[in-house]
C-alpha cells in the first residue's frame, strides 16, 4: 500500500509520492515516511543533518508554496516546532 491513512498523520512509502501526493494542497501537510521508505533510502534530517533510521521516528512537512519537503526525527521535529512558537511569541 503505497499511501495511507491510518491516523493524525498522512503515510508515505516513497519520497516520490510526497509531492504527487499533495500537488493541489495549499497549506503546509505534515506526514511520516514509513518504515519501508527508510529502509530502502534512509534520508538525512533536514535539523540536524544526521540520518533517520527506524529507530529515531520521523516527522515531515510538506510547503506547498515552495514545492519541497522537510524530513527530521521525532525529536528534532519537536524541537523546530518550539523553536517556531517561540520566535512567534517574541514577534507578538
């Protein structure tokens, strides 16, 4: 099953189904990259640069507007979104 719905996230097996996936959306997407996807091309965080593996988790985001995606483990998700609230609070 190449694309699924099982939750609050989307699932993809491929990298390549991301932006086919969501080519009309227009609002940032988050979603995960399957245990298959990682397995057979384990993709680099895109915080820290480091790869993710099974083990770590992944998070990711689509930006519709920009037409790319950013992948990042569990934790390093967490840590860009506070980063982002953050600078938010401080703007306001």
């Amino acid at each position: 099953m190449s694309y699924h719905l099982e939750g609050a996230y989307d699932g993809f097996d491929d990298l390549k189904e991301i932006k086919n996936h969501y080519k009309r959306c227009r609002k940032i997407q988050h979603f995960i990259l399957s245990d298959e996807g990682i397995k057979d091309n384990p993709p680099n965080c895109n915080c820290c640069g480091k790869i993710i593996t099974i083990e770590t988790g992944n998070r990711g985001e689509y930006h519709p507007k920009i037409k790319k995606y950013r992948i990042m483990h569990y934790k390093c998700s967490w840590e860009n979104l506070l980063t982002q609230v953050h600078q938010l609070a401080d703007i306001m």
